[in-house]
C-alpha cells in the first residue's frame, strides 16, 4: 500500500504532509478537473484540517415539520439515524437543500465526536459555533449562521451518491481532504495514485523552496526541478 497500511496512518500522513492544492493540483493532472467543493464552504477556524473517508447525506427543502403523506412529524427527517449511523473517521457531509439554515450545530458535535468520526462538511451553515469550537472536531460550512433547519429542511436519504452545486459528485467512502484552502475530493479509486503523487510534489516544492531562497530564480527553478 505503499507509504501507509491503514487508514488511520493514511489521514495522519495527510494531514501531516499535505494541503489541499497539491492534492487538487495533482488530481488535474489525472484527469479529475472538478474535485474541490464550492469555495463558500470553508473552515470554522483557520487552523482545522479535515481527512477521512465521506458518509454522504442528503438535504431537502420542506415547510413545516409535518410528511403530509403519513401524517408523521418529521422536524429533520433521516438526520438523528444518519448522524447515530457514523462511523470511525468518517465525515458526514450534506448536500442537497438551500444554504439558508444551519445543518449542524453542538449537539451533532458532540455526538459524532463520541463516535470517532473524523469532521462534517455542509453545503449550509452550521450554529452553536462557541460549543463547536470547544471540541477538536473539524467542521466546514459556509459560516455561521443560527437559523434551524427544522421546519426548513429535512434530511431524506444517507449513504447515498449525493452532488454539489457545482457539480462535484461524492460517493460514501470517498476520500475527503480539507483546509484552509477548501474541501477537496478524492475518488476511491484514484487515492493511492493520487495520494503518492502528492507527497512526491510536496517533497519537490520543498526542494524548488530550498533553491529559490538560496537564490535561484524562478525561471531557472522551473526548468531544474519542473515545478512551480
């Protein structure tokens, strides 16, 4: 498996070594041009690094609490099983719905820290952030923003292929990286091609560093070592 046997040794190798513009950089070049999520979703705090393996969720707009159709109340549809169905270092990531509402908050924190998981990442918001920045839990989201989901949105369905506004697909299992740079996805069958290729660009711009602040130009860098 090359430099890491384990998942667990793959997110700390992540985490350690990379950031998400190698990893984007290196996914272009294979061919997997629209990987990084929309920009809107960011860190809640600048220094949170996001690796694990995705539990995908989809959001839907409603009105009110009430599935006319079984007459059930349902104030966040699927959310509470998804969010019990979490597993160790997984990330639960929503999308589908408006961004208008916040998609998690402290409760949902907590729980999924109990559960080993790895971070969460919404096409929304998320609320509670005092809470949420009292745990070391990485989320992203469009920011911070207190309005409930529950008589606007509902969760409908998870562990499921699920799409972004900008078309990025995410399927459960798929390899997320995250960071002050964005959210990056990585297909499943790509990630040890892409993975590998990542920590040779980022011991080569180590190297281009070293020979630009011993003086060498940027031309003359570019031609030596091929990267910039």
């Amino acid at each position: 498996m090359g430099r890491w046997s384990t998942d667990t040794e793959l997110f700390d190798l992540m985490k350690k070594s990379l950031f998400t513009a190698l990893v984007g950089d290196v996914l272009d070049t294979m061919g997997y041009t629209r990987q990084f999520l929309p920009p809107q979703i960011r860190p809640l705090a600048s220094g949170m690094v996001l690796a694990g393996r995705a539990m995908t969720v989809l959001e839907a707009d409603c009105c009110g609490v009430d599935v006319q159709s079984s007459g059930r109340r349902e104030p966040f549809g699927l959310m509470f099983e998804a969010l019990d169905d979490l597993k160790k270092d997984e990330v639960y990531i929503c999308a589908g719905g408006s961004p208008t509402y916040a998609h998690w908050g402290g409760l949902m924190t907590l729980r999924a820290t109990h559960l080993g998981a790895a971070g969460a990442v919404m096409h929304g918001y998320s609320r509670d952030t005092h809470q949420v920045l009292s745990f070391d839990f990485p989320v992203f989201s469009w920011g911070t923003y207190a309005q409930d989901q529950g008589p606007r949105g509902r969760v409908i369905d998870y562990r499921c292929p699920i799409e972004f506004l900008n078309g990025v697909r995410v399927e459960s299992g798929d390899l997320l990286f995250g960071d002050l740079g964005g959210v990056v996805v990585v297909p499943r069958s790509a990630e040890k091609e892409a993975v590998e290729k990542a920590l040779a660009k980022a011991e080569g711009e180590n190297l281009v560093a070293r020979a630009i602040s011993q003086g060498m130009s940027t031309v003359e860098a570019f031609a030596t070592f091929g990267i910039m």
